[in-house]
C-alpha cells in the first residue's frame, strides 16, 4: 500500500513526477532499442545486400567472443572491483543469479509441460524462460541511468562503479550456469541435429560416443601395468583415476576461458599484492588490465552483431511456432520478475543484504527481469540452434522495451 501511495502522489505531480516518469521510461527503454539496434545493424551485413556476415563467420565470432573477449571483460572488471571484504559482503550476489535461473527454470519447465513445444525443443524452452540477461544488458543500463543527472541513486561516478562492480561480481557464477547447465541442456537430440521433420516421431537411440571411448585409454594403460614396476604401477593408477574423473565430471565443459578468468579475477583481485601489481592504474602490468578493458570493450557489440546476423532467414523462421514463443515472451517477462522481487525482498526481510545499500538491491531486482540471455542464445548457436534462439531473443527484446519500463519504474519506488 505503501508503494502505491507513493506512486499516486508522484502522478498528483504535474511537473517533477511528470518529468520523473518520463526520465525512468527513458532510462528503461533506451538500452534496450541499442541492444535491439545492434542486432538490426549485424542482420544488415549478413543481408544479401551487404553480404559479409556469413554463416561460418558468425560461428567463429561466437568462438571469439568466448574464447578471448568475454573472459578479458570480466578480469578486468570484476578483478578491478574485488577484495576479498567484498567478496564475504556480497555474498548474495551469485547466490541470487543461482536461485533465479533456478525459479526461471522451474517456471519454464511448467510452461513447457503445458504448452508442449515442438521436438526437440522442450529443453530449449526452459532455457529460454529460465536464463536471463545478467551482463550485457543491465551493464548498459546502468551506464544510462548513471549518466543522467537526475539519476536517484546520487553521485554519477559513484553509481557507475558500484553499479558495475555487482554485476561484474555475478557474472562468472553466470558463466558457470552457461557452460555446464544450458551447454547440456542445449544438446543436439540423439538425431544429432535440430533440424527434425515435425511430422516424424524422434527415434530412440543411444547417444554416440558414449562412455566407452572414454574407457578405452584407462584399458589400455591396465595392460601395461603387469610388465611395469610397482611404482610405475601406482602411477598408471592414480593417472587413470584422475583421467576418470576429469572424464565423469565433464571438467572439460566447466574449465572453459570465461570461468578460468573469473576466479583468477577474483584469485588476484583478493590478494591485496597482486591487485597492486596488476588492477591498479599505477601497477607495472597494468597494461594487461588495459589491453583486457579495450579487448571486453568489444564483446558486446560483436556477440549482439553475430545474433542479429542469424536473424537472415526473418524473426518468423524460428521451429517453435507462435505459441511457443508466445509463452516465452510472457513468462520471461512477465512471470519471471515477480518471483525474484519475492527472493530479494525475502532476502533482505532475513539480513542478508548489505545495510542501506539501494544501488546493491536494484542490481538483484534487474538480474530477475531481464529478458532472455543474450549469451545464452551464442551457446545455443555454437549447439547448433542458433536460428530459433536468434528469432526468440528478436521478440522477447522487442516486448522487454514496455516491460522493462514498468518494471524499473516499480522498481524505483519501491526503493525511495
């Protein structure tokens, strides 16, 4: 009631509430027609009327980014931003991103049960519903917001740095949840391909290259050992074990650049030696910091230019059907964000959020109703579906620009 109240008094106020109003619509929208401009422009070079943005081009920029750009954004931010103080205080942070995509999820998975997407894409819809957008997009705007002067949360200087350093904080629990969770829930179907005639029935089959190739070295090596020494032996043994586990793990899948830069961000970032020696503008290997910012500078544009360059074939050549897609718009944004206003407002109620911190819990709020990861579509491009990701992040943008609106705009009077 309290909320409401205050938001009828805001609208009682012709001039101030007016111009309030209209600068929160403002500061709501504008991201999002930039991220959806991007995608416009990368859409133009794959045309055939620019033609220089082809198929295997965007895969390898989809490779780039994960491989070099999005891992040196997120050592220079978050290892810039971390002390190990930080780190116990902002707790919440990472723990919020995981209780999200797990809500998100849970609601996708209902969703999904109900509206029964076409094969293969049931998995591919939790996914949608579930993952979203705690980087790129709340990065640009909270760069937007700050910059404006009559911003609530004070200083400019002091609301970009902390605005930026929480969501750089989150991002490597992001990347953890994109490179193990939704690069298998992502899978090809045992078909080996999304590409399934609708009207035929999927076939059962065992998945290739099972687990017994990954046997095979461990026999060999068995073999050996009888001819070997005691010692030789031991060796072989503790070898094969930790070949085993490395194997029924999936490390492979987990230890991936984004990850590797994470926790080394927040490894050095910690220690208070190697942030001086490297994080600090005075460092001596400061220039690595720096030529990681120019580098992250680009991973936005260029993953946003690979996705808009899928949308080649129409927004409309996605597999799902308009009912499916339908049902993600509306749960992305419309299901999703009351549930993580719930888990920050219950957070706060038990003491687990930092003391008179507003910038701190408008960062949570924003991490739940976000539209759909934008990072989460190049995965499902590097897993061969790019083209329906593509076509679902095209509207559920397009549709976030009135829902991101309302939500900032709650958001705010909710906090002051």
């Amino acid at each position: 009631m309290a909320a409401v109240e205050r938001i009828l008094l805001a609208l009682q106020n012709e001039s101030a509430g007016g111009e309030s109003l209209l600068a929160s619509i403002r500061i709501a929208v504008m991201p999002i027609v930039k991220v959806f401009t991007m995608c416009a422009l990368g859409l133009l070079m794959a045309s055939k009327y620019v033609d220089i943005l082809h198929a295997s081009g965007r895969k390898l920029l989809n490779g780039l980014v994960f491989t070099l750009l999005l891992p040196c954004l997120i050592f220079s931010q978050l290892g810039q931003a971390v002390t190990l103080q930080k780190m116990l205080d902002w707790w919440f942070i990472p723990m919020n991103v995981v209780l999200g995509s797990a809500a998100g999820s849970l609601i996708g998975f209902i969703v999904a049960t109900i509206i029964r997407p076409p094969y293969p894409f049931f998995k591919f819809t939790i996914v949608q519903i579930g993952i979203g957008n705690i980087g790129n997009v709340p990065l640009v705007l909270l760069a937007a917001l700050c910059r404006d002067p009559s911003n609530p949360f004070g200083d400019s200087e002091k609301c970009t740095k902390d605005g930026t350093a929480y969501i750089s904080f989150g991002q490597w629990v992001g990347a953890i949840i994109l490179y193990t969770y939704v690069f298998n829930m992502l899978a090809p179907p045992p078909e080996g391909t999304f590409d399934i005639d609708n009207e035929s029935l999927p076939l059962k089959s065992t998945p290739m290259g099972d687990t017994t190739p990954e046997q095979i070295p461990l026999l060999t090596r068995e073999e050996g050992v009888c001819t070997t020494s005691q010692n030789t032996s031991k060796k072989w043994e503790i070898k094969g074990l930790l070949t085993y586990l490395y194997e029924k793990l999936k490390l492979k899948q987990i230890l991936q650049p984004p990850i590797i830069a994470s926790f080394l961000a927040m490894v050095l970032g910690a220690i208070p030696f190697f942030k001086k020696l490297i994080f600090t503008p005075d460092a001596p290997l400061f220039f690595f910091t720096d030529s990681c910012m120019i580098l992250g500078e680009a991973m936005i544009p260029c993953i946003l230019l690979a996705l808009g360059g899928n949308l080649i074939d129409g927004p409309g050549s996605s597999r799902l059907g308009f009912r499916t897609t339908a049902a993600i718009i509306f749960a992305r944004l419309l299901l999703v964000p009351p549930v993580g206003i719930g888990i920050v407002m219950l957070a706060d109620k038990f003491g687990f959020l930092p003391p008179d911190d507003k910038m701190f819990r408008f960062v949570l709020l924003l991490q739940n109703s976000m539209p759909t990861s934008v990072l989460a579509g190049a995965v499902a491009n590097l897993r061969g579906c790019g083209r329906d990701a593509a076509a679902v992040l095209f509207w559920v943008h397009i549709f976030a620009i009135i829902s991101m609106a309302g939500w900032i705009i709650l958001f705010l009077y909710i906090l002051f």
